[in-house]
C-alpha cells in the first residue's frame, strides 16, 4: 500500500490499508488490529489518529488472530474526536473477557464541556530523554518537543523525567510473545496449503517465528511482568509517558521491494517506541 502524502513511501505496518483510506479521505474511518503497533505505526507515517485500545475491551470474534494476549481490535481516524467517538461504538467484550479480564467500563470525555479547557492543569507527563531522543532523524524529536512545549505551555501539563529499564530486553520479549501468538493462529492455515496465499516476507517471518520454543515464551512473559512493575512504577509519578511514535519517518520503497521485502533493522525502528 502506497503512502498517500508520498507513494514512494511505505505507509507503514499490517493495518497499512485503512491508514491510507483514512488518509486520502476515501472514508472517515477504519478499523484494524494492533499488537505490534499494525494500528499506530501507519496512523503515524500517514498523519492520521491511530488509538490502540485497552486489551479486552473489544470483541475480537471473527478477527484471524483473536487469541492472543497483545492483539486489540482499534479505530483509525482523521481525529481525536473522531477517535473517541468509534471506541464508543466498539467498545464491548466477549462475555468471556468480562469473567476472566473483568474490564471497567469505557470512560470518554465530555468532547463539549468548557472544562475540557483546564482538564490538562493537572495531567504530569512522563519522559525518558534518552529514549526519546533515540531517533534517526533530529525532525521526529525536534517535532516531538514542540509538542510536548505545546502541552506545557499552552495546556498547563507536567513534564517529569523518568527512567525505563531494560528496554531492548522489553523489545525482545515483545517480539517473542506477537510472534509466537501470530503464527498459533497463522500456521494451520499455512499448513491446510494456503502457502501460496502468503506474500514471501509472510512466510520468511512465519519461518522466524516457528522457531521459538515454548521457554522463549515463558522467559519473555516473566520478562513482561518484570516491564510491568517497571511501569507501575514509573505512573506513581506520572499519569501518561510520551515517545515519538517512530524511530525513523516512512521509509522510501525500493524498487526489489514489490517482490515482497523483509528488512527487520527497518521493522526494528518502525516498532522501536510502540512496545
């Protein structure tokens, strides 16, 4: 799928096709899946709202990979509003999500109150410098900054300094967990002899994902709880933690790519703040 603000460009991760649908106003919205940053990585590279919803939230029924602890169904849009507005209408879980995730009931702001103007005063926001200035290109932090400026000095937010430890390892467990969640789901269909049907770079990470053991599982979702106390931590100080949304901006697409390209050092980046 071409980039509609450049089609030399790539428009970014697996929900590629409703980012460029929303982005050149051929619809208002769309809905895809997010485990890997699918929904928020395209929005980014195509200049629209990508919201990857809370897990369990929505009913996953009918989506390929519904299994999973990572994969959320999630609205792309033109807007925040707009953004607000689809999660209300998807929000509603699978009767078997409410007895084992027991989630709250979705809370949306009232987008027409005169409140909605201080409602930031008092929101602190949390930022790793290091890792958000780990970037390719000094446009996405200098971007970046004036946004987080916007929020300080226009909205009146916080901004405190935090500390995340481990992240490349967060990275590898996060990789091992979608990867190995992907192909369950992914793999019966490759075996019923839909081979075929899968474009190459499809199958190359079908092949990289089959070799995980289940202790690389089970190492990574120790690790994932480890990463979790690490975040709770860090929200004693803070109520949101800000990052760019990608390493790189969108990359350009070679020429031997419309064969069907895997290049994970480009992946990597793309995915680099989204875990």
């Amino acid at each position: 799928v071409r980039n509609p603000h450049s089609i030399n460009r790539y428009t970014g991760a697996s929900s590629s096709g409703p980012a460029a649908l929303v982005s050149s106003g051929l619809c208002s919205a769309a809905i895809g899946t997010d485990a890997g940053g699918s929904v928020r990585i395209p929005s980014s590279l195509c200049g629209i709202i990508g919201l990857k919803t809370t897990f369990g939230r929505t009913n996953m029924t009918g989506v390929l990979c519904d299994c999973g602890t990572a994969e959320v169904a999630s609205p792309l849009t033109a807007s925040v509003e707009d953004s607000v507005l689809v999660y209300s209408a998807l929000a509603g879980c699978r009767p078997m999500d409410k007895l084992t995730l027991r989630p709250l009931p979705l809370c949306v702001p009232n987008l027409v109150s005169s409140e909605n103007n201080d409602i930031l005063q008092s929101v602190k926001v949390g930022k790793y410098t290091e890792w958000f200035h780990d970037v390719s290109d000094i446009e996405i932090s200098n971007t970046c900054e004036d946004a987080l400026s916007l929020l300080r000095n226009t909205f009146g937010c916080q901004i405190e300094e935090i500390i995340l430890p481990e992240l490349l390892e967060m990275r590898t467990a996060h990789l091992v967990t979608i990867g190995s969640e992907g192909f369950c789901q992914l793999n019966a269909h490759y075996q019923e002899g839909r081979r075929t049907e899968m474009t190459l770079d499809t199958r190359g990470s079908l092949a990289l994902f089959g070799s995980f053991t289940s202790a690389d599982y089970v190492a990574s979702q120790r690790l994932r709880r480890r990463m979790m106390y690490y975040h709770m931590e860090a929200f004693r100080k803070v109520d949101v933690i800000a990052t760019p949304t990608t390493g790189i901006t969108a990359p350009r697409i070679p020429p031997s790519a419309l064969k069907g390209e895997s290049d994970y050092i480009v992946s990597a980046k793309l995915m680099q703040f989204i875990v």
